[in-house]
C-alpha cells in the first residue's frame, strides 16, 4: 500500500508531495512494525495454526 501511495507524488506537473499521503504512509509502516512487535513478544508472529 506504501509503495503505491507513493507514486502519487510523480503527475502531469511534475513532482508535487502530498504530506498527508506521506503521514499516511508513515503511520501504515509505524503501526505494522508495532503490531509485529507485540505479536513478537506474544510469540505468535510465526507460529501458524492451520
């Protein structure tokens, strides 16, 4: 989702940021890294129950 995000920056006028795309994208990656964090020490990040 990062990623594709991302492009919106490149457009017809050139390179133009959107710094609420970027804050979104930040607290995407932020909110995964702390997700896996606690599955981490829950010890479930890599344990699959199928």
């Amino acid at each position: 989702m990062a990623v594709m995000l991302s492009y919106t920056a490149y457009g017809v006028d050139g390179f133009s940021e959107n710094l609420y795309l970027v804050a979104l994208e930040y607290f995407t990656v932020m909110g995964v890294f702390i997700w896996e964090l606690i599955q981490l020490r829950k010890g479930t990040l890599f344990s699959s129950k199928l």
